[in-house]
C-alpha cells in the first residue's frame, strides 16, 4: 500500500478531504514515468488517471498527419487523464512525459465512483477549469508569440512543476512539444544562454535567471499561473 505520506506529494491529493483520501489509498499505483513514455494515445481508452509527483507529462494534440504540438504541461500540481470525469472514456490528446520521475495512477472505475462525492467533485472540477485556461492560453501563444518568448513560456511552466532549476530534456523533445522545427530551439536556446538565462549540456537545461525569463516571456505565462492561483488551494497552485 502507497503510504499517504507519499501520496500527499502530489498537491492535488494532498488537497482532497482526508476521509477521501485514506478510503482510496489502497487503490493507488506507484508507477515510476521515464522520459518519453506515453501514458495513452489519442483515440485511446483510458484505464486509469495519473498523479505525477516527481515527473511532467506534456499533454499533445495530434494532427490528421502525425504532427503535434503541446496544450499544456501537468506535473506535481494536478492530474493526467480529465476526460474520464468529464463524461468520456478517450481523448484525442496525447499524454508523453517529458520530464522523467514518478507518480501514482488510479484505476478508471475508482476515480469514476469518487467524482460522484461533492467535495472531490468540486476541487477535480476547479482543476479541469485551470487546465483548460492553460490549454487555451498555449492555443493563443502559439499563435502570435514568438519561439523565444514561447520557450520562456514551457520553462516557466515547467520549473513551476520541479522542485528544482534543472530540466532533463532534449532540444528534439522542445521542438515536438512546441511544434517547431529543432533548429529554430536551438537558436531560442542559444539566445537564452548567452544572455545568461539557462545553461543548456547534453539534455540539461539549467534555468539560472527566473526572473529574467518572466521579464522576456510573454503575458501568458502569467494568465496561467494567475488562473491556477485564483482556482485551487495554495497547497495545489503552482
């Protein structure tokens, strides 16, 4: 059995009322989540949902021709898999980790039954709104920002999901969740290095001014954390 204490490492479970929690514990999978691993595909039915801890996992949208491109990051803050308590058993996003760790997963027909008592009903559907806003920002950043300021973007977001500075992650791995070509992050990344933002070595990044990549960021960054914030307990926003 997952201990609670370890449980609780994801903030969206150390969130939810203590009685919920401890009925479900035994239900918990602790899964370990290596870089690239694909939680589901897109059209997939989901078995279970995730609870990442020490991971990320990059939720992509899949084109008719295989292409992707990124519509939000879910790390230590929240949950993988919303479709299952919004009235669907698939998705047509695709969930890839795209920072290696751990996490716990529940089975389907557990977190169905739990949606059904209103106090996890309210805080999962308090998350679902916070996801979304992030999914809609990325959409609109996209769209008009530009890969420098796009970049700050996934590494702020990202480092708000670690507990430290240090992303493992290659430029390929970026360029797919962004939906860009590699050469174009490489010259975003090089941009950021010189002017003594990140260090990038062999699918490091090391981020040394957070505060200069907000300043050189894009407002959207800020819609987010702003949304996440305003939406879910302290303990849960990141």
């Amino acid at each position: 059995m997952v201990p609670l204490s370890e449980l609780m490492e994801n903030k969206l479970l150390a969130a939810w009322p203590e009685e919920e929690r401890e009925r479900l514990q035994p239900q918990f999978e602790s899964v370990e989540m290596p870089l690239g691993q694909a939680l589901y595909e897109s059209g997939d039915t989901l078995s279970h949902v995730y609870f990442p801890t020490t991971s990320i996992v990059s939720l992509l949208y899949v084109m008719e021709n295989g292409s992707s491109a990124e519509i939000a990051v879910v790390g230590c803050e929240g949950i993988v898999g919303i479709s299952l308590f919004m009235g669907g058993d698939s998705t047509p996003s695709r969930a890839v980790v795209q920072s290696s760790g751990r996490g716990f997963r529940l089975a389907s027909s557990a977190i169905k039954d739990e949606f059904t008592r209103a106090p996890v009903l309210h805080l999962l559907l308090r998350y679902t709104q916070a996801l979304i806003t992030q999914m809609a920002q990325t959409a609109a950043c996209n769209r008009h920002h530009s890969l420098d300021q796009q970049l700050c973007r996934w590494l702020l977001l990202s480092l708000d999901r670690l507990s430290g500075s240090e992303l493992k992650m290659t430029q390929e791995l970026i360029a797919n969740m962004l939906g860009v070509r590699r050469e174009g992050v490489t010259a975003a990344a090089l941009m950021l290095q010189k002017a003594g933002m990140i260090r990038y070595s062999r699918g490091h990044i090391t981020v040394l001014d957070r505060e200069g990549l907000k300043k050189r960021s894009c407002e959207c960054y800020a819609v987010v954390k702003k949304e996440y914030d305003r939406l879910l307990p302290d303990k849960v926003a990141t």
